[in-house]
C-alpha cells in the first residue's frame, strides 16, 4: 500500500483539516443550515455548494506550485482527496436527465450503472448539480463556473485533467470488469454525446480525448491509494433540506454497483477489460496497452516500488513543471498540462519497455543454456 506522506507533515486535529473533513462530506459551516433556517428549499449558493467550493479552494490551488518539496506534497495529495470529494457529491443522486437516458434497459442493475456512469462523464465534462426549484431529490446539471477570477487559464485546464484522470481511473479500478458494462456502454455513449451538445460543452474535457490506458494505468499505480481513500471516506449524514441522499462511509452508491459486479447472482462469472467497451468510454488502447488489461499489473506491488509510487509520481509532475517553464509560456496557457501527459506517455513506455525486458529473461526453472 502506498504511503502518502502529507498526513505525518501536518498535525491531525487542526482547523484546516477539520473543514477539509467537513467539505468532504457536504457539512461545511452553515451547510444546509441557511435554508432550513429560511425555509427555502434548494437556496444551494447560500448553503452547502457555495461552503464546499470555498473550503476546496482553502486547502490548495492547482497550478500554483510552492517552492519546497512539502508544499508540493501538499498541493498534489489534498487536491487528490478533495476532487474525489467533488465527485462524488455529484455522482450519487439523479440528475433528471439521467434516468431518462438510461430507461430503456432491462434491469434495476443496469440502469443504476449507466446513470453513474453518465454522472461520472458529466462531472469530468465540467459540470455539476445543483437542487431543482421543482422536485425534492432531482438535482439538474449546469455548467461549472470559474471559481475564482483569479484562476489562470493554466490552473482551469490543471482542473479539468484531474477530473479527467480521477473519473476514469475510478471507472476502470471500480466499474470496469462490471459484466453489464457492454450492455450499458452505448446508452452511456449516446447520453454522454446528446449532453455535451446541448450543453454547448464542444466535445467535452479536451484533455480526456488524449488520455490513453496507458495514463490511466499510471494514474491507478501512483494515485489510486489516495483516490480510493477520498472515495471511502465519503459521507453525508442530512439531505441538507434539497433531498441530498444520506452515504455512510464505504456504502455508497458507487461501493453498491462496483459489488454488484462481484455479485454471482448479477455477475455469474467475472467480466474482463473489453479494449471495444474502454474505447466507447473514450480510454484509447494501444498494442503496447493491451498485455496489461488485466490491471492485476505490477511485477513489483504497490508500494514497492525502489522508489515509492507517491515520490515517483511528485518527482513527475515537478519534471513536468520545469520542462513547462523551460519551454516558455505564461500562467495562461495549457503547456504545464502537456508536460505532464507527456511524462505520463515517457513513463509507461519505460514500463511497457522493463516487462518486455523481464519476460524475455530466461526463468529460474530453465536455467542458463549452457554450450
């Protein structure tokens, strides 16, 4: 298991990390309270949206990069835990549209899988819930504004790829050996498509049109951990007066349907990575990628590693950094973006290149050959 040093270089118990745990709940200062208070259901800017995004914003800003190695640390794992937060405050309740687009399949089990993973694809395309003035428990998407003016356009495109690398990665680690996920897939598609069109969404997160499995299977090997963490961590004990559901730790929609697919009732036998499915789901796999479809991966187990996943991964993205600042540029482009899929490309090549170099050794059972 990999060790993310960032809980032993802070105290626990600290305000900072008390409204951290309160925004990763959706029980922020006055959450919810305002609008029980007034008695205006859905009064969302004023309670626990407008709460959650400025205690996200407290902990760190992506693409602002301190000086030391711990701010580093800092900034990478706490934006890690707090985007899974905001994921899955958006994925786990209906979203009006969902439901209808997912309403022709067959069974409870694979509707309620194609509406999160529609959910899953409209959060990464940027958007977000908000409580509908109609109905108690629907939560309509609309599109996510800048948080902040100050927000170069560097740091927004820093947003949307993390987005990108949490849905997806998310998507393969827990849902992606589902065995209705190939009946599901081309209603998630066309839903998927159907709603960057009439969103005006051009497409959707242009930066996870590029991202390949082998990314993905980087971004499972170094961030997983901590993802999963985030994801497990999740809980809402008041509907917040807007019908939010109520998720305790560890049993959330999401935790609901990834057991399903271990469910032998729902699931007889085990489903496997389809590289046709990943491909629907916009996860390109190449030739190198698909001795490793398995994502039992690993020669070495996580955290095993000679040079830790979580060093390996901050030692990337500060690489990436100063090979952005090299080539020039400014706080208002997408370069700093670049690097880092490009260093994601450079490092699983090296790894697609050290397992070829380890299968083609002779093993112990063969011995040497002697002449």
């Amino acid at each position: 298991m990999l060790e993310f040093r960032l809980a032993q270089d802070r105290p626990s118990g600290t305000r900072e990390e008390g409204n951290r745990n309160k925004e990763s709940t959706g029980q922020g200062e006055g959450t919810g309270q305002r609008g029980k208070e007034t008695g205006q259901r859905g009064d969302w800017k004023k309670g626990d949206n407008r709460t959650r995004v400025n205690e996200r914003d407290k902990a760190g800003r992506i693409g602002q990069w301190g000086t030391s190695k711990y701010t580093r640390r800092k900034l990478l794992w706490d934006e890690l835990k707090l985007f899974s937060g905001d994921m899955m405050f958006n994925i786990l309740d209906d979203g009006e549209k969902d439901k209808e687009m997912c309403s022709s399949l067959d069974s409870k089990e694979e509707k309620e899988l194609c509406e999160l993973l529609l959910r899953i694809f409209f959060w990464m395309d940027g958007l977000k819930q908000i409580p509908s003035k109609e109905k108690v428990g629907r939560f309509p998407w609309v599109q996510r504004e800048k948080v902040e003016e100050k927000d170069t356009t560097e740091q927004e495109a820093l947003k949307s790829y993390y987005r990108c690398l949490l849905g997806k990665v998310t998507i393969l680690n827990m849902l992606g050996k589902h065995c209705k996920l190939k009946e599901v897939t081309p209603l998630v598609t066309k839903g998927r498509d159907e709603m960057r069109t009439t969103m005006n969404l051009n497409g959707g997160n242009k930066f996870c049109k590029d991202v390949d499995f082998g990314s993905l299977y980087l971004g499972k090997k170094f961030m997983w951990e901590e993802i999963k963490k985030g994801i497990d961590d999740f809980k809402r004990e008041d509907d917040n007066g807007v019908g939010l559901s109520k998720v305790e730790k560890g049993q959330s929609k999401l935790h609901t349907i990834r057991n399903e697919g271990q469910n032998r009732r729902i699931c007889p036998q085990d489903g496997n990575l389809d590289k046709e499915i990943l491909e629907k789901l916009e996860i390109k796999v190449t030739k190198d990628d698909k001795d490793l479809l398995s994502l039992e991966d690993d020669n070495d187990p996580l955290g095993k590693e000679p040079s830790g996943g979580s060093k390996e991964l901050e030692d990337l993205l500060v690489k990436a950094k100063e090979a952005k600042d090299a080539g020039g540029g400014d706080k208002n482009d997408t370069n700093l973006v670049l690097e880092i899929m490009k260093s994601l490309e450079q490092k699983f090549q090296q790894r697609i290149a050290d397992v070829q170099r380890k299968n083609a050794q002779p093993t112990s059972k063969e011995g040497k050959k002697h002449y």
